[in-house]
C-alpha cells in the first residue's frame, strides 16, 4: 500500500512531537535564560540607581551648603561692595567674610576649600595665610574654568581639577569644584558675584569604588560627556570611544544597550547632568548561569543526536524529490526547457513531477507559437508603416502631374511619368524580399523623385550625392532616404526665397552605416524636431503639405534592427538641418 505525503507528514509529525518533549529542555534553557538575564539587567540597573542616588544626596547636600554661606550678612557685605577707602579696609572684609566662610568649612570635611570674586570683580580664596594672594585667580586660567564661561547654568560642577592647600599638609590634591551665582538677598534677579565650593574628588569616588565592584567597567560622566572616573578591568571589551558614542545616542532615560561583547546600562541624568554607565561582560553574565548553560547544553547533545538517529531519514525521503523538482524548475527558469523529471515515489510528489514535465512540453509548445505569432505580427506592423508612406507620396506626384500638365509640357510630363512609375514599381515591393533594397537602388529611386520635383521647383534647389564605393551593394530598408529628402525639400528649401541645396552622405562609420540628409534651409526649432519624432500631427496653415513621418522612419528601423538605432536630428533656425540614420554594418549583406 503506497503511502501519501499526507500520511508521511503525519507520521514524520508524530515523531517530532514524541521527540519535541525531549527537546523542550533546549526551549527551557533559553527561557530561563532570558529571565535571569534580564534579572541580572534589572539587578545592575537597580544598583546604578543607589549609587546615582547617593551622588544625588552628595550634590544636593553641596548645594544646601553653598546657600547657607551665600546667605551669611558679612558675606553679602563683602561680594557687592565694589569700593573701600583703602585696601587695608578692603582687606579686613574680605578676612571677616573668608573666617566665616572658613568656620562653615570645618563642618563638611569633603569641602577642601573656597573661593568667590565679587561683584567688583576681586577673587578671593579662604586659605589666606598660607597660599599666594593670586592664587586661586591664576587656577581660573585653566580649562575647567574656561569651559564654564560658555555656559548660563545658575549652578555647575566642574571638570576635575589639581588645587593646593598647605594649611592640610598637601601639595595638590584633586578637586571638583561646584560654582553658583551668588544673588543679593534683598534684590533675587542681581548677581553680586561667584562662589566657588571646591570639594574632593575622592568624596564622591569612595561612593562609585564601594558600590561598583560587581561590574567589568565602570564610568562617571559629566555633562558635557567627559570622563571624570572610570573603573575598567577589561579594556578590551570596552573602550571609551565606544562609551561616549553611547551617550550621544541615549535619551535622558535609563537605557540598556547589547553589544557582541556584553551591555552597558546607562543610568538617567542626575540633576547636575552627570550619568553613571556601568559594563558587564557575557562572560561575567554566563558565569551566573553557568550550572544551568552546562545542564542545557547536555541536553540538547542528547535529543540532536536523538533526532538525526530518528527523523533524518524520514526527512530525506520526503525532501530528496521536492529537491530534485526545485532544481528542474530551476533549469527551466534558465531557458532550457529540455528538462523532465523521473519520480517513483508513488505519492502526491510523484503526481506533481508528471504534472511538472506536462507543463514544460506545454510552455515549450507555446513558445514556438508565440515565437512565430510574433514575427507575423511583426511583419504586418511594418508593412503598416511603410505603406503609410505611399498614399502621401502619391498626392504629391499627381499634384505635380497636374501642375505640369497645366503647363503644356508634354515631353516633360512624359518624363515625370516615367519616373512616376520607377517609383510605383519600386514602392509595391513590400512582400518576402520587398522589405529590403540595396543601397545602389535606393539612391536610383531617390535620383526618380528628384527628376519629378525638379520639373515643379525648377532652379529652387540641387541635389548633391557623397556615397561610399564600399556600401553601395549593402542592404538597407527600403523608401528609407526619399522620404527624407522629401522633407527637406519641402520643409527645407521651399519655405525659403533662394535657391537651396541636399545634400546625401552615406558611409561606413566603424561598425555602423551612416546616412546623413542635410540642407541649408529654413531649419527647425526643438519643440517641432521634439513632435516630428514623437509623430505628432503637424500641419501648416499656409501649405496643403504634411511632413513626412520620421516618426515612422524611426519605427521601421527600430522594428528591424532593435532600439539600439534609429535617427537623430539636428537643426537650426535660419541655417538648416541635419538628419542622421545609423544601421547596424553586421546585419546587412555585401
């Protein structure tokens, strides 16, 4: 009994889900996975968030503290005097008002020191005893002053800095120091002056190394996106670049982002703008849950090798004759429609394979028939178009037949007859070979309409010949030049007062045949050259005459030699027009 494919799934089916019990220790371990790694985020995000914290009791407990001095009447007194009787009096202030900025001092030990520049603009620096008189007002030549001038903050933190303080026993010792406005207490909106409380770096560094052990790197950043402190036992998994391209593309919120190497957790601005980032490698991370990736990883060895064991040649069965189907019609894709397929497996696919060869005997079928339906059709569009010529070619001769005839010039119009009927001879030649004439007769046929139109303009113009030796015996579409030189004639010279001439030029142009029409006449301005080869209908007022197609000459060329060619044209008004028609040398016979 042969089976179906139905069946074969079914049964294929129910071993995959017998074997998917075992396999959904695999689906277990990426779900627990996720869940403690995203427990881990969760935790290390919630532990930047106390440091970022306590950093935030640290500045808020710096700003309370610089309130509470700008406050302080003798201070006050101080900043906005901007006169003294001597600089003895000046200086008395300033020890009043820097004592008990000094006493405030005492009671924060993270403080190192302070300074202020009056609204006169004096600096003056609490540790006057010891330290230059100029002293602080040098260290505002540095960068990290520099950089805050460019701001309009009411308070800012600085960059970190070296500051000297000999009253502590210290040569230099680093500092940040945090800069507020100091506003009068009766007038809010006046500024007096600057005070600057200069705190120890390490305050606020005690804080990140206790609480920051736990992670591969750490990083303290100011506003601006500078490192001020950074802790990184893994610089090759991590690099600083990399952090501050980080910052530039995170929002004001906590943010998590992964990296081949592991994920960096950026905490949200604190209220100064500083942000802690912290870095945690997957290794650091797979150690966590390293117990359950061995268990899971055994697992999953055991129900693999279980599978191949079992389901593989199930799957090889079933899968070896789509295979060879996908390729067949890969194969017919291609273009070759020889391919046919030999499947026995007495199932829906070997149904589908018989049905597959049907289908490319009949696309091959049908190909002939639209190969040969379009070459008819082809054929018929092009006798279409040349004998769109004729009608109009035809008025034109018997206009000039009635015009001679009015004239009483028998012998004359016996010679216009003449070639009236070369011509008709020649133009009845559409059928087999009839499409083609060779470059010798066309010039014969174009020399025949010549004769008649020299009857009628006689004296308007001359006709000139520059034809190759070499090209005369090719082959080219026939009534190609005549109705070109009948443009010119008409469109050209006619319109014109004096006597003008065309000139015909056919030669070889490397790999190409090149026939030019020019004349000296009246030419063309761009927008009737853009509608004559759109074969857009042009008629002129004062004249019965239409222009020939060129759209249609540019069709029949196209029709047999492909888009590739065709012909351009080239005018200006007042001085004449050029035609050019290119062929391919390589399609015609010699």
């Amino acid at each position: 009994m042969k089976l179906g494919i139905k069946a074969k799934i079914l049964g294929a089916t129910g071993l995959v889900v017998m074997i998917s019990l075992m396999l959904s220790g695999i689906w277990a371990y990426y779900y627990f996975q996720k869940i403690f790694k995203e427990k881990a985020i969760k935790d290390d995000a919630g532990k930047i968030d106390q440091i970022a914290q306590q950093m935030e009791y640290q500045i808020d407990d710096i700003r309370k503290y610089a309130t509470s001095m700008i406050i302080i009447p003798e201070v006050q007194d101080f900043i906005k005097q901007s006169r003294y009787a001597s600089y003895y009096e000046q200086l008395v202030s300033a020890r009043r008002a820097l004592g008990l900025m000094m006493n405030q001092l005492f009671l924060r030990e993270y403080i190192h020191s302070a300074a202020v520049i009056t609204i006169s603009g004096s600096v003056w620096y609490t540790d006057l005893h010891t330290m230059p008189h100029d002293y602080f007002k040098s260290k505002l030549k540095e960068s990290w002053y520099q950089r805050y001038l460019g701001k309009k903050d009411q308070f800012y933190f600085s960059d970190p800095y070296q500051i000297s303080n000999y009253s502590r026993g210290t040569a230099a010792e680093p500092v940040i120091s945090y800069i507020v406005q100091m506003h009068d207490v009766d007038q809010s909106e006046k500024i007096n002056g600057r005070l600057f409380l200069n705190v120890f770096l390490s305050h606020f560094e005690k804080n990140i190394l206790t609480n920051s052990k736990e992670y591969d790197a750490f990083y303290w950043v100011n506003q601006d996106g500078t490192i001020i402190y950074q802790r990184n036992s893994t610089p090759k998994d991590i690099r600083i670049e990399e952090v501050r391209s980080q910052i530039k593309a995170s929002d004001e919120k906590t943010s998590v982002i992964e990296n081949a190497k592991g994920y960096l957790i950026l905490n949200h601005p604190l209220s100064n703008g500083w942000r802690l980032i912290s870095f945690t490698s997957n290794r650091k991370m797979l150690q966590r849950i390293n117990f359950i990736f061995i268990f899971f990883l055994c697992f999953t060895l055991i129900s693999l090798a279980v599978i191949i064991v079992v389901v593989f040649p199930i799957i090889l069965r079933i899968t070896n004759p789509i295979t060879e189907l996908t390729e067949a019609m890969k194969q017919v894709a291609s273009g070759n429609l020889d391919t046919s397929l030999q499947i026995t497996s007495g199932d829906e696919l070997e149904t589908m394979a018989n049905g597959f060869n049907r289908m490319v005997v009949d696309l091959k079928n049908h190909l002939a028939k639209s190969v040969e339906y379009e070459r008819v059709k082809r054929k018929m569009e092009y006798d279409i178009l040349l004998s769109q010529i004729n009608p109009h070619f035809i008025y034109n001769v018997l206009d000039t037949v009635i015009y001679m005839a009015r004239k009483k010039k028998d012998q004359d119009t016996v010679n216009l007859l003449g070639s009236f009927i070369r011509i008709l001879q020649d133009g009845i030649k559409v059928g087999g070979d009839g499409l083609l004439t060779t470059v010798k007769q066309e010039v014969e046929m174009v020399n025949h309409y010549v004769t008649i139109q020299e009857y009628r303009y006689r004296g308007r113009f001359t006709m000139k010949w520059e034809v190759e030796e070499t090209v005369v015996n090719l082959s080219i579409p026939r009534s190609l030049i005549q109705p070109l030189v009948e443009n010119a004639l008409y469109h050209g010279i006619c319109p014109k007062d004096e006597t003008g001439v065309i000139k015909v030029v056919i030669r070889r142009d490397r790999e190409d045949l090149e026939i030019r029409v020019e004349d000296d006449g009246v030419g063309m301005e761009k927008g009737l050259i853009a509608k004559l080869l759109a074969g857009e209908p042009i008629y002129e007022p004062e004249s019965r005459m239409r222009p020939i197609g060129i759209a249609n000459i540019r069709d029949r060329i196209r029709y047999l030699y492909g888009k590739d060619y065709g012909l351009t044209i080239e005018s200006t008004v007042g001085k004449g027009t050029v035609i050019t028609v290119k062929l391919p040398m390589n399609s015609m016979g010699s």
